[in-house]
C-alpha cells in the first residue's frame, strides 16, 4: 500500500488536500478534504486495463462549481425531511427548506461542501483518510454540538470502506450516505443503462414526484423494482407501464432485507466485467440513476447527461424521523455512532 497527498487547489488561501491512496494491483482511490469527497476511484476491467469508474474532476474549482454532490460526504441527513421539521424531546425543529418545499441531504452548505480535517493511517494492508469536521449546536436548525468522521480506507484485498462516526452533545437526527455515482464503464461517454443491479430488497419506498418519501413500503415484486434477480438499469428509463412511480430512472429508497451472507446489492457492467458488491449496516439504499443536471461541468467533451452514472447510497431510510419502520436516525448524547459501508472491487 502507499500514497501520496498533493494540493488540490486554495479556498479562502486555505490549502485543500488531495490524498491518492493505492494498492499493490494498482486500485486506487483518491479522496479531498473539500465535503470528505471521493474523487476518483480506478480499477481494472476484465482484461486488466485500469479506468476512473466514478464522477469526479481534476480541479476543485469544478467540485465547488457542482451541485450534484458529486462523490460527497452527505449530512447531517441524507435524503429529505418534510418540510424540514422535526420534534425531539419535545422540542420543534426548523431546518432549512432547499428541495421544493422539504429539506435535503442536510440542507444549504452542509457536509459536501465544508472543508474538513485530514488525518493519514497506514497499515500493512489498508491505508485509511480520515476526515473530521464539527458540525456547531443550530447549524442548519439540527440540534447539538455534532463531531463526525468519515474515514476512507482502500485495502490489500480491494476493498473500499466507508466508515461513519459521530457523538453529540444534544439530541440530535444524523443519517450520512456517500454520494458517489458509478459507472464502471471506465468511459463517461456512455450511459449506465446496460449495467445490472441486484438488490437484497423486497419492499422500496414510495416517493412523491418531488421526491419526498410517502412512507408505503410496497412489495418490488412485478414491477422495474424487483431487484432481488440482476436487472438492467435500462428497464428503469424505458418502462412506459411505471411512469408514475419512476422519475426518469430511479430516485428511490430500497429497505434492505439484511439477509446474513447476502450481499446487499451488487452493481455490475457486463461489457467491461467490472462489479462493485456492496454490504452496508444501514436499512436502506437509496438508487440514484442520475435522472437530471443543473449545470454541472462536463465530464467529458460533450455536456453532461441525465443516466451517466448512479448513485448507491447506503443509508438509513429517509424521511425517517416522519415514519414508523423506516428506522431510527436519533442520535443521543453518550452514545458513540459508528456504520461502516464496504465495497468489494471486482
Ligand atoms: C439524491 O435523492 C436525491 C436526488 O433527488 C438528488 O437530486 C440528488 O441526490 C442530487 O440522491
């Protein structure tokens, strides 16, 4: 294992690192302080050849210009909250609304764009970033003094891992989710729709076409939602019978049925053979097919398209907080907060 680190570029005259984290068969995984951002994750296809297989760029100025949140640290909660309330101990929260008329992945300036602390540890067979930020008691309307860490590790048996861990000095809600969007193509020339997911889910949440969470669980079975067998994205963009349910693609949580020695979900590209196999602790992954852009910077010479990558986002439930059975986001004072998410590279 080794790595290097290396400016990113300036904010505010302030030094933003970028760490290029690599193992002995040449995985690499690199990582900036800007919003605990993966930047670039390279791994070899069937016949060897390494590509970038995640959205990012070369310049900081372009992760700060996005709005996508491109490969970020997501937080304080991913996902909406109606309308931005929320009652703790009696309490009434406002967090500020900036989807529609909910908040999301946090609200304004949150995580993904903060500038967090870095820290290096190197072991024989894992190299681990880990990134620290303190999130002030009232920052976007949460509660509590909130100390998070988002640590990245790549290992000797490549594997990528994301770990979170947090403590807080007042009840507070707190959710993350790493928000890269794959394509394991190697090529941002082409869309996703040819790669397959599986997904160990039996029930995925209802959304509103804004996106908020109804709270009905509904069983996959018969529809583009069934994921419990691989299944090409493409049927997610071109059913017409499920244009009421869909968003041009998925934008849609799936409650994970947390079967022992099952994956969770497992992305595939059978033309290049790569895969990722994902097992996380949380309930729920959210399948982001990248269904539009704002004006986000090219990825490459051509402007940048709906269904270039997706986003896996291993989580709990959003909207949580509003529904029985979508899980606990609750974090208290004294308890130590740790999920991890791991990634198989194949
Ligand atoms: C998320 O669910 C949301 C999308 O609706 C949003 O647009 C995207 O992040 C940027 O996954």
């Amino acid at each position: 294992m080794k790595y290097r680190r290396e400016s990113f570029g300036t904010i505010d005259g302030q030094t933003i690192w970028q760490y290029w984290l690599e193992n002995s068969q040449g995985y690499q995984l690199a990582v900036t302080e800007y919003g605990a951002t993966i930047t670039h994750l390279i791994m070899p296809d069937k016949a060897g050849k390494m590509a970038n297989v995640v959205i990012g760029y070369d310049h900081l100025g372009d992760f700060v210009k996005q709005q996508a949140y491109f490969g970020a640290t997501v937080g304080r909660v991913a996902g909406r909250i109606a309308h931005g309330t929320f009652e703790l101990n009696g309490h009434k929260y406002q967090a500020p609304i900036n989807n529609g008329l909910n908040t999301n992945h946090g609200g304004p300036h949150s995580f993904e764009s903060q500038i967090w602390h870095s820290a290096v540890v190197e072991k024989n067979d894992a190299i681990s970033i880990v990134f620290t930020l303190t999130s002030p008691d009232g920052e976007n309307g949460f509660p509590g003094n909130l100390a998070v860490t988002t640590t990245y590790t790549l290992n000797e048996a490549n594997e990528w891992l994301v770990d979170y861990q947090a403590i807080t000095d007042k009840t507070t809600l707190f959710n993350p989710t790493c928000h890269v969007y794959l394509n394991l193509t190697g090529d941002f020339d082409q869309l996703v729709g040819k790669h397959t997911l599986q997904i160990d889910s039996d029930r995925f949440g209802a959304i509103q076409p804004d996106g908020l969470p109804t709270g009905e669980l509904v069983p996959v079975t018969g529809s583009v939602f069934d994921l419990r067998q691989p299944q090409p994205l493409q049927a997610a963009f071109d059913s017409s019978a499920e244009q009421n349910t869909l968003v041009n693609g998925f934008d849609h949580p799936f409650l994970l049925n947390q079967t022992q020695n099952t994956a969770d979900a497992i992305l595939r590209d059978p033309e290049s053979g790569r895969s990722i196999t994902i097992n996380t602790q949380g309930n729920a992954i959210v399948v982001y097919t990248a269904n539009g852009f704002g004006d986000e910077p090219n990825l490459t010479d051509k402007a940048i398209q709906p269904h270039q990558a997706v986003a896996i986002e291993a989580q709990m439930m959003p909207d949580a907080i509003h529904h029985a059975g979508f899980g606990n986001i609750v974090l208290q004072p004294g308890e130590q907060y740790h999920r991890q998410t791991r990634y198989q590279l194949n």
